[in-house]
C-alpha cells in the first residue's frame, strides 16, 4: 500500500552480478578515494540516462562507472534516487561495511530530498552508532545539517528531487481548478483507450471516479469516498467544504487485477508488484489512486479504498511536504478503520501485531524506515489509534508541526506532550511487551 509521490518515473537500481569482496575496507571519509578490485555491475538511471557498468572507485560527490565499451564515466550521488545511492553502497560494501561507511553514505543521502532519503539516511547513522557509539554526535550533525538546508528552501522536495509549492485550500484559483480537471478527465479517457477498457465516470464535490464496475456498485464504493473525506476534514479541523485538492482526486477501480496492473504499468508507468491499489501523488498537486477489486468481501476493497484516498489526503494537506513512513501508514489504517468498521480484521490486526512484537521485543528499524514492512502495519495502526484514544488534539498538533516542517521526535515531544521514549514505553505495556526495544 504505497503512496508514491512522484514527477518522474523512479527507476529502481538493479543489482545484477554475484556477491563480490572488495580490496580495501573502505573505512576512509567521504572525500578519499577508495578504488575496488572486481566490482559488481549495476545499473542506474542518471536523469534521463540509463548507465550500466561496474562501480571502480569513489570519491567524495561521485563514483566511477566502467561501461562494457571501456568507457569511464562519473556519475553523481546526488543525480540519483536516494534508493539508488543506497543499493550502490549496500551491493559494494555489503557485511564488510564499517561504521565510518555508514556515515559517509548518511552524508550523501542527506544531500538528496527524495521521500525515500530521510528514512534511510537516519537508517544509516542508526547502524553506524550501533557500530561505534562515539560517532553518534556525527550523526546528529548530519541529520542537523539536512534539516538546515531543507529549512532553507522556499519549497519542498517530492519523489526524485522535483520541487513541491505549498498546499492550501487557496492555492488555486477557481480556472485553475476546472482546467486541473479537464487535465484529469482527458488521462483518464487516453488511459482507457490504452488499455481498452470502457471506464464510466461518477464525480462528487470532490472526486472523479472511474471505474468499469456495475453502477449500483460504483456508486457504493464513490459514496464512500465522500465519507472518509468529511471525516478527515472534521479530524484535521478543516472547514466543511474546504477543496485540499488540486482540481478533484481521480480515482480508477477496476474490476480486473489484470486491468489494474496493465493500467498502471501502461498509463502510470509504474510496476504495482502485488499491490491492490496506489496512490499516485504528482509535485504539480494533481492525486491519481488506482485499485481493483481484490476480494468478494466488500470490507476488504473498501480498506483498501480509503487506505490510499487517505495517503492522497496526507500528501495535499497544509504542505506536500513527505511523511515519514510509520506516521502515514498509520493514519491511513486509522481512517480506513474508522469509516470501514470490521472487528474480525481490526481483532486480527491487533493479535498480529501484539503477536509479532512480543515474538521480536523489539519495533525493528519501525520508526526511521523508508516503508514499513508487512507486519509493521497491524503496529502502526495501533500506535496512531493509541495516539488519537489518548490525546486527539495533541496528535492534530503533531500532525500540523510535521506537515510544516518539524522533525517528528521534536513534534511528539513540542506538539503532541510526550517523549519518545515514554511513548515506546507506554505504548509496549499495552501492547504486553513492557521491555519494548525501539
């Protein structure tokens, strides 16, 4: 269940030799150059450049690439996906990396403002400081060196690196909200001839539903989209009737896993993996999700529905500005609780998660993750609805001082009126594990 937030298609790096050792331990600052012996072979997208060779050396800003002709070229941290700059280091270094390996790839992921790039930039520090406790002042100077430079901006970094205005329900003028539709209802005719499905369209106030289901369905799963809206406004203290959209939310749903997937390789041009549905989130503002029905049990698609409209939500409300992992997955499980009610998923939920971390002890890497992994989502929903059961004002607080530009810890602690550790703390007796590891 991603949010992709996105100008460009991001194109994940490919790993494509056998493990290799290296020369040197590789331990030496970001500047030095450090050379390998028998490199892998990688492959990454350098803007609109797609380069495939073996990484011979890097030094501070950049590495070397050896293509299959003997040319060398260079090609620049920051010019690539915070994914990418992670891949390269983990596929070079692998178990051999140091703590000083870790800082160095810190540092370079803190020059990039993808979504991606905080998470696995604290990642990082994290492992290094576990490495070597003495370099956690380090750390916190990098981490206080991006939050500097991003402060600095008049405007904040989506997917990729594009730049991302401020959204506010003013943003628009009333002609640049009905050209914005028009935009939307011309992609999604062109996508249905693409892909030659014949989609039919619903709108409300505020969204544009296509969708190749029976209307008496169609209007079922549309209706409650209006619902999870006035919802989230009502939470948020939003005014009844404020547009946070940039024209109106498109959404596709299709009948068809097939449909879904040629859908969003086609026309989005992403790979959906086995997902049920994404939210599409563009640094122009526009919002495309698309799903399908991915079960007969009509509480399972409308959780999936109101999951990624919620991510939609997250990403236009106040700023586009990215949303750490654990803090949106949870939201979006909370909303899509609250208007869906299901007790045997919410119970099932619940157990898994209570389950899984009195197996663990521990949170796992939950809080600094890029994207939280497949067991994490029964923990986020229980930690947002432990939040909002125990301070519903303080958690709008803390949701606004993140969307503005607050580092989340500071914001738990400035916002919302607890530290991180007593929220670990607290949080883990409820949930049976008294001990419970970060």
């Amino acid at each position: 269940m991603d949010c992709i937030q996105r100008h460009s298609v991001a194109v994940v790096i490919m790993l494509l030799s056998a493990w290799v050792t290296i020369a040197s331990p590789a331990t030496a600052a970001a500047a030095e150059r450090v050379e390998f012996k028998d490199p892998p072979v990688v492959v990454v997208q350098q803007g609109k450049q797609r380069l495939r060779g073996q990484v011979i050396a890097w030094e501070g800003d950049a590495f070397e690439l050896l293509q299959e002709d003997g040319e060398v070229v260079e090609v620049r941290w920051a010019e690539l996906a915070s994914r990418q700059v992670a891949s390269v280091h983990a596929r070079i270094l692998g178990r051999d990396s140091t703590a000083e390996d870790q800082l160095t790839l810190a540092r370079r992921l803190s020059l990039i403002d993808d979504r991606h790039a905080e998470g696995l930039m604290r990642q990082a520090i994290r492992r290094a400081v576990r490495m070597e406790a003495s370099l956690a002042e380090q750390g916190k100077q990098i981490i206080a060196g991006r939050i500097t430079r991003l402060e600095g901006d008049d405007s904040d970094a989506g997917d990729g690196g594009d730049t991302v205005a401020a959204a506010a329900q003013s943003e628009f003028t009333e002609e640049e909200h009905a050209a914005t539709i028009e935009e939307l209802l011309a992609f999604a005719e062109a996508g249905a001839k693409k892909i030659e499905v014949d989609l039919q369209l619903y709108k409300s106030e505020y969204f544009l539903f296509c969708t190749d289901l029976p209307s008496d369905e169609a209007e079922q799963w549309h209706g409650l989209l209006d619902r999870m809206y006035a919802m989230l406004l009502k939470e948020f203290d939003l005014p009844a009737g404020t547009n946070i959209w940039r024209g109106k939310a498109i959404v596709f749903m299709f009948e068809s896993g097939d449909d879904y997937q040629n859908f969003q390789r086609t026309v989005h041009q992403v790979d959906p993996g086995s997902s049920a549905g994404m939210c599409h989130s563009f640094s122009s503002g526009k919002v495309h999700i698309a799903l399908y029905k991915h079960s007969d049990d009509r509480h399972t698609v409308a959780h999936t529905l109101v999951h990624e409209a919620t991510h939609g939500f997250v990403f236009r409300y106040r700023k586009q500005r990215p949303v750490v992992s654990w803090i949106n997955e949870g939201l979006a499980e909370w909303a899509a609780y609250a208007i869906v009610p299901n007790l045997e998923r919410l119970q099932r939920s619940q157990r898994q998660a209570e389950n899984e971390l009195q197996s663990r002890g521990s949170l796992e890497e939950y809080f600094e993750a890029s994207h939280i992994e497949a067991w994490q989502y029964g923990v986020a929903y229980t930690m947002t609805e432990f939040l909002i059961r125990h301070n519903s004002a303080g958690y709008v607080k803390f949701f606004q001082a993140i969307k503005d530009g607050k580092p989340w810890r500071e914001a738990l602690e400035e916002d919302y009126g607890t530290t991180f550790e007593r929220l670990v703390a607290v949080y883990g007796r409820e949930m049976g594990v008294p001990d419970l590891k970060p």
